[in-house]
C-alpha cells in the first residue's frame, strides 16, 4: 500500500513538474537538465518531451528544382532518415480530395501554411503536422499567387509576401497576412489580412496608398521588400526588413495581426554594407549584416556582423558577434556565395546553405566551430514541433 501511495505521489510531482518546466524558454529547459539527475530522466523522457518547450528540428524542402517540400533535413545531422512528420503531408491529401497542387509558403511556430490548387480553386491550408490537424482557408480579393514560379521578369515587376503569423504562448489563433508589391514602382499595391477567429479576409491597402497625406507605407516614400532577408514574430507583431529608395537605407517594418504598420526600426549602423539575414532570437531581434569589398569586377565576402536589439523601445542595437570569411570557409572563401538560411531562436547560431559544396552548416558563434548537417536545398522552410491540439484547427475545410 505504502509503495503504491509512493508512486501515485511520484507520478503526481513529475506531472506537476512537467506542466512547470512547459511554461519556460528552450534555453532554460535545457539548463535545466543539469540540475539533477531525476530532472535530466523528466525531461528526457519521450512521453514528457512532447508536452514541453520545442526547438529547432530542422529543414523542410524540395528534391526538385520547384518542388517547396516533400524530404526533410533534420538539424542533428540525422539526414532525411528520421524525419519528425511525414514530409510529403499525405494527411493532408486524405483529408482533402481534390488538392491537386500545393506549395509550402511559410512556417511559424509549429504551423505551416500551404498554397493549393482545389477543385481548380487557388486558396490555403494551414496545418499542423505533429497533430494532423488542418483548416482550410479561402483566397483573399486580392486573389491568391501562382503556384508555379514566376518568370524572372514579371517577378521583378509584381510578387507577393504572404506569412502566417502564429504565436502559442499568447493565444490559438492565427493570422495571414498577404502583401501584393509592385517592385519596378517601389510601391504596395495591395494589403489583406486573415483572422482564424473571424474566418474571413479584411482589405488594408488603402491605408498602405502612398499620398498627399502619406498612408503607413507612404511616410518612408518609395520601398521595397527584402523578402529573401528573412522575418521575425516578436511581441506579436511580424517585422520584415524593406529598402527605402529615397534614403539608400535599410528599415525593418513591424505590422500586426490586421496588417496595420505599428513601427519601424532602423537597421543597426552605417558602416554595414547589406543586410544579409534579420530573424529572432532567444526573444530578441538580431540581425546580419554582409560586409563585402569589390575587387577585379567580382563582389568578395569579408565578413559577417551580428547584431542584438537588447531593448525594443530604445531602438538601440548591440554588435554581438562578428566572423571573418576566412573564419567561416578557409582563405581563399571570398568569393563563395551562401545564403543565411535562420538565426537558431534558442541559442547563438547561424544556419548557412553554401553554394559551391551545396552543404548546410551551423556556425555556432561562442565556440566559433561549423558543423555540416546536411545538403543545401532551395525553398529551405524551418519546422519546430508544436504538439498541442488546437480548437481553431478542427479539420475545417
């Protein structure tokens, strides 16, 4: 009796414990493993794992030239051969007769957010893979992207940004927001944003018009998105980076769940040549920077800085971290060409796809070691499990 009372006091505490330790960051969760060896056994443990804070698993991708996703690269350097869901999202075509294409557009937090062809209606899917669970939602007026890829030149003349905006600690629901740009103009054309809880699209794109007056996107005049640069939900709110023409300077833009501009940020210093990659992490802003030098006709890599916004009010950014190209890739590195693929959101790391070996790295910046994980893809979509079933998506569709 004694031994039964003891165990159902044991299962009680370590209940207790885990609903405690799925309230803390990652990085403290992992601190916490060293406390004990009882709590390195509790979080260990593969039926606790689940309920508790998740990181970085790794990369969804494609294994053809326009494919967004269909294999896995998994960030421990496990390759494709264990992937944490199903990358070719069969649940999803099961669920759905009639999808005869999609396209992974976004990740956020756990959810994913899929461009479709149904019934040859264009619209989305969001899901969560860890849960199975979907919703399906409609296009917007101003109307959904081609699913294929657009030609070179009519993507230079108008595009679209679409993100999913998700954020479990504060609440269920998510948002799209979809921005239609006009580049050879440097303009917004169009602004719609999508509530789960309303089910519906509203349109902001007139208060995105450049005026007389000057909407949200006209008091920076003539911008351009810097899509490529990455993106970052912090306090609820999607930063993106853009290009302000007029200034020749780089801003980072913060809008909300509606679409509405709520700040902009300036990109830390003058002395950075080009933003290379913006993302958060460990709750912060950071920012990359490329610093490059032109010599006989050819662009050369030097350097990589990283910066910090340590306080969002005062706008003030910290240099955290810089690395050399001969740090990164061996001397003769200047000329290699790379794209920054994340910013680790739970520790100091960066993600790199290199061209030349087609490999994926992780530098990691406090012991300034690289780690090849894997080989480098296009249309990279970065996946932490999200484990928790969610009432907004209740297989809607």
């Amino acid at each position: 009796m004694d031994c039964a009372k003891g165990t159902a006091v044991a299962g009680l505490y370590d209940d207790l414990m885990v609903d405690i330790l799925s309230r803390v960051p990652v990085k403290d969760l992992r601190l916490s493993k060293c406390v004990s060896r009882p709590w390195r056994d509790l979080i260990a443990d593969p039926l606790h794992r689940k309920k508790l804070p998740q990181t970085l698993e790794g990369f969804f991708h494609g294994g053809a030239e326009h494919d967004s996703y269909g294999h896995f690269t998994s960030l421990s350097g496990r390759g494709e051969s264990a992937p944490p869901v199903d990358p070719s999202f069969s649940f999803l075509t099961a669920k759905l007769p009639g999808v005869e294409r999609m396209v992974l557009l976004d990740s956020c937090n756990g959810l994913l957010l899929f461009g479709c062809t149904r019934e040859d209606k264009l619209g989305y899917i969001v899901c969560n893979p860890a849960t199975e669970e979907l919703v399906t939602v409609p296009t917007s007026s101003g109307s959904c992207p081609p699913l294929l890829p657009l030609l070179e030149d009519s993507y230079k003349k108008r595009c679209a940004h679409t993100y999913l905006m998700f954020d479990p600690v504060v609440s269920s629901r998510f948002h799209v927001v979809q921005i239609w740009e006009n580049r050879s103009k440097a303009e917004v054309e169009t602004v719609h944003s999508y509530s789960s809880e309303t089910r519906a699209w509203s349109d902001r794109s007139s208060k995105w018009e450049r005026g007389e007056e000057g909407g949200e996107w006209g008091l920076w005049g003539a911008a351009i998105i810097e899509f490529t640069c990455g993106r970052a939900l912090v306090n609820g709110l999607l930063h993106f980076v853009v290009y302000h023409v007029e200034k020749d300077e780089n801003l980072i833009v913060a809008v909300d769940g509606e679409g509405k501009i709520c700040t902009a940020i300036c990109w830390p210093g003058k002395l950075v040549s080009a933003p290379a990659f913006f993302g958060q992490s460990q709750g912060h802003l950071h920012c990359i920077s490329s610093n490059v030098k032109f010599q006989g006709c050819i662009f050369h890599f030097t350097q990589l800085s990283v910066w910090v916004l340590e306080d969002y009010d005062t706008q003030e950014w910290i240099l955290k971290h810089n690395v050399s190209c001969s740090q990164l890739f061996g001397s003769r590195s200047g000329q290699i060409n790379f794209d920054i693929v994340a910013i680790h959101a739970d520790h100091n790391s960066i993600i790199l796809a290199q061209h030349r070996n087609h490999k994926l790295v992780s530098y990691y910046m406090d012991s300034k070691e690289l780690h090849n994980f894997g080989h480098a893809y296009c249309s990279l979509t970065p996946y932490v499990p999200y484990f928790s079933e969610s009432s907004v998506l209740a297989n809607k569709h």
